[in-house]
C-alpha cells in the first residue's frame, strides 16, 4: 500500500477498487495525470492516506519542479 501512489503515478491508466465490503466498489481511476475518485471513497482511510493525499502531493511537486529546473540546452556541452 505505501507504494499504490507512486503505482499510479507510473502508470499511464490505473484502477483502485475497495473489497473490503462484500462486493469490491471502484473507488479511484486515473489517465495520464488526472485522478478521479468517488468522493464518498475518501471516507476510507486507506484512499485518503495512501493514495489521493500522496498522489497529488507528488503531482504539486514535481510540477514545481519541473517549473525551476533549468532545461538542457540541445548544444555542445562546454
């Protein structure tokens, strides 16, 4: 589980299910970097904490990053 947002970020299409009921309920899906989940699936502990909060805090990130890293030029390096 400590690793299902990384999955998801890695992943070019991804579905999360809970089956922890009786029948297993979708609870999140993500295509390229948008992740969608049922809100009322936020009530489980495990989507908040280990997949919707983790994911979108590596998501901010590295769109921070990737907005002051300094891009390489295509010429010769010195």
């Amino acid at each position: 589980m400590d690793l299902l947002a990384c999955a998801f970020e890695n992943a070019d299409y991804a579905t999360a299910f809970d089956n922890s009921g009786r029948r297993p309920v979708q609870v999140a899906t993500k295509e390229g970097d948008e992740l969608e989940y049922v809100p009322e699936a936020l009530e489980t502990t495990w989507v908040s904490e280990k997949l919707v909060k983790p994911y979108m805090d590596r998501l901010s990130s590295r769109k921070l990053l990737t907005g002051v890293a300094p891009r390489r030029s295509r010429g010769k390096a010195r």
